[in-house]
C-alpha cells in the first residue's frame, strides 16, 4: 500500500511543487549500474525555506538488484557562513530489494539531512561546490520488510554555468531486512556522475 501511496503522490507532488515554489531543482545521475533522480521545489520563508520533492534510485549489479520511489519534506536555511546551507526533514520511501537468494519490500520513514557548501569566489575562482545528506530510518519507522535504512552521500560539483552543476557522488547503501530466509543485509556503494538543472 505504501509504494502505490508513493508512486500515486510523485507526480502530482512535482506538479505542484513547480506551481508554488520559489525555486526548483532537478537532478539526475548515472553510474555503470545504477541510475537516480530528484526534483526538488523550495519555497521561501522568513526564517529560511522549505524544501519537498520526490526521486527515485535503481542499481542491478550482478545479484544485487534494489529500486525505490522516495518523498522528502525539509526545513532549512543559511548559515552565519556564507555559502553554507544546510536542512533537515523526513523522507519516506518504498520500493524492492534483492541480493542473492534474498528478496523483500523495501519500506521507511527517516530521518534526513543535507548540507551544502558553495565556496565563495574570493576564495576559489572556480565555482566549486561540496555537499552532503543522510537519510536514517530506525527498526521502528521501517515497514514492508524493512528491519532499518541506512544512507549517506558525498559529492562535489562545479556550476558550469549560473543554474547547471555538473557533480560526481559516492553514495552508500546499508538495508536490513526481514524478509529471509532468515535477517539478512544489502550493502551496497556506488560512485556516479551526473547534473542538476536550478530554474
């Protein structure tokens, strides 16, 4: 019910989202064997902005299949740094599992963060940019299958021009299911390249 709850609000979040924000972004990157994307409205407040979009993440690496729909709410702002901004929320996301012998549904509600750094020209001529997010659902906000959900992401990217990014990540995966036979856990890590379009 969850991920038909998901796929059903995607769209109609991104319509939306495009309608009444201040700012969207859309990204999109690619790996050998993995492929994920994000839309990303943000709407300005007087204490900072909200952020709410959807994506979605799909790898099939030999054995090792995983694809999930995910939904996320934000509330960040500047910080006293220039440059530096950072936000925080829930993000919930749905979706299939499969290493090996084992497979599942995939199912959470987390914890998630992100952080992002663009150096300021005095410092690098170069427009160049670092960033970072989390995303930690606990046994208790996991559902389906799901025994707990672990993610966390590196990257850094270049804006090429004033609203393109051309960016690389490393992006690390850690689910652990209930599914069997028997408790079992998908590790999985992946290296990707990729662009984010700012309108």
């Amino acid at each position: 019910m969850i991920r038909k709850i998901l796929f059903v609000m995607l769209p109609l979040l991104a319509m939306a989202g495009v309608c009444t924000a201040d700012s969207v972004n859309v990204q999109l990157s690619a790996g050998s064997t993995s492929v994920t994307g994000d839309i990303s409205a943000r709407r300005y407040i007087p204490s900072g902005f909200l952020k709410f979009g959807g994506g979605f993440v799909y790898t099939h690496d030999h054995e090792t299949e995983y694809k999930f729909a995910a939904l996320h709410l934000t509330a960040g702002s500047e910080t006293i740094v220039p440059g530096l901004t950072c936000d925080f929320g829930l993000r919930a996301l749905a979706g299939k599992a499969e290493d090996g012998p084992h497979s599942g549904d995939l199912g959470a509600v987390g914890f998630t963060g992100n952080v992002n750094y663009l150096f300021p020209r005095e410092i690098l001529p170069i427009p160049l940019e670092v960033f970072g997010g989390m995303t930690w659902a606990p046994s208790v906000l996991s559902v389906e299958d799901s025994d707990g959900y672990l993610e966390w992401t590196l990257g850094t990217g270049i804006r090429i021009v004033q609203n393109v990014s051309i960016i690389g990540t490393y992006t690390k995966y850690r689910m652990d299911m209930e599914s069997g036979p028997g408790d079992w856990r998908l590790n999985d890590d992946v290296l990707r390249l990729g662009m984010v379009l700012r309108f």
